[in-house]
C-alpha cells in the first residue's frame, strides 16, 4: 500500500504538469483567436478604405478628364477665327506682318477684288527662330470674321496647290494639339471619301459630314464613320 502511495506521490508532479501546459495552450489559442479576430477587422478596414480612396480617385480622373475637356474646347474657341499659314520664309514680313500678310493673301488665294480681311492681329508661332534651312514659324492670324476665315480656308481647298516666290504654302484651321489628334483619326475615312469622290466635310467640334445621293449624314466617331 505504501508503495502505492508513494507511486502516487511520484505522478502527482507530473500531472501538474500535464494540466498545466493544457490550460495555458488553451489560454494561448484564445489569444491566438483574438488577435487573428482583430486582424481580420483590420484587414476589412484596410479594404474598405482601399475601395473608397479607389472610388474617390476615379471621381478625380473623371472630374480632371471633364476639365479638361472643357478648357480644350474653350481654347479651340478662343481659336475660331484663326488661321495657320505654313511655308512662308522668316522675315519676309520686315517687322509687320499684319500688313504683310493683308497684301500678300488676296492675290495669293485669288480673292475677289475689294475682300476686306479684317485681320486683328497676326504673329509668328512662338518658338525659336528658325535658321536657314530649317521649316520657317508658321503664321498664326486671328480675324474679325469667321465667315473670312471660312473663305481663307475654302479658296485655299479649291486652289490645292499655293507657290509663294518658290515656296509652298498650306492653310489650316488654327486647332489645339488634342484637336488635331481627334480630327487626324478621321483621315482613313476621308481617304476613303475622296477615291469614291464622295463630298463630305469636318466640322466642329469633330464632325464627319457626308453627303450622297442627296443625302446627308453626320458621324460623330471614326467606328461610326467607317461602319
């Protein structure tokens, strides 16, 4: 019997010991537990935040994207009544270009005789000078008349081709860069327009007119154009 007891006696240390290591890994998985609950509340917290500051910065692209495109279209605005002209050499205009240019246009675009231009103001591309064998600045004129600028443009078109004492001479429309780039994708489609001789035109914003057999058509995309 005594040396029952005294077996027992032997386990009791061990059982403490077996008892106790279960209750503090029971304690630790809670802890465990605990912390992985909080973490994943932050988690979710985190992705909530993501997905607003994701939404806040898409209504930022859209609302610059809008502003953008307003301040694009009020600058080609403000660019209605311009006109472009390349080709023309470096100094020709002696300090005056206005002038210069009020003599030189109705003979060069063979205007009907008495056409008022009516050029408010005109001047030299801001960029450097150009050296001699390099492109000259284009021209840039504003006019008081749209109707004016229309005729500028349409005498230049039905001449195809201007000379200058030698040199070519192009008109266009005074447009914003991104306007060009918008205007230029239609090229494919007038390409296509002018081998079927086909009349069509490109009018502001960007346009695609298209007339037919006595029919018009308006298309405000290149896909729709080329459909």
């Amino acid at each position: 019997m005594s040396s029952l007891n005294n077996k027992a006696s032997d386990l009791a240390p061990l059982r403490s010991e077996l008892t106790g290591p279960s209750e503090n890994i029971s304690e630790d998985i809670k802890t465990i537990l605990t912390s992985i609950r909080q973490i994943s509340a932050t988690i979710v917290e985190i992705k909530q935040g993501n997905t607003d500051i994701l939404g806040r910065l898409a209504s930022i692209e859209t609302h610059l994207s809008d502003s953008d495109s307003r301040l694009d279209d009020q600058e080609n605005r403000a660019r209605r009544n311009n006109v472009r002209i390349l080709g023309i050499p470096e100094g020709v205009e002696q300090g005056n270009p206005t002038r210069f240019l009020g003599e030189t246009l109705p003979a060069l675009l063979k205007l009907p005789e008495g056409t008022e231009l009516s050029i408010e103001q005109a001047h030299r591309s801001l960029a450097p000078r150009s050296v001699p064998g390099q492109r000259p600045r284009p021209f840039i004129i504003k006019l008081l008349c749209f109707p004016v600028k229309e005729l500028l443009l349409k005498s230049a078109r039905e001449l195809r081709t201007l000379d200058w004492e030698g040199h070519r001479i192009l008109f266009f429309p005074d447009l914003s860069k991104a306007f060009q780039d918008r205007r230029r994708l239609f090229l494919s489609v007038k390409k296509i327009l002018c081998e079927k001789k086909v009349k069509y035109g490109l009018f502001y914003p960007v346009t695609l007119r298209i007339t037919y057999r006595g029919e018009t058509t308006l298309f405000g995309t290149v896909e729709e154009a080329e459909k």
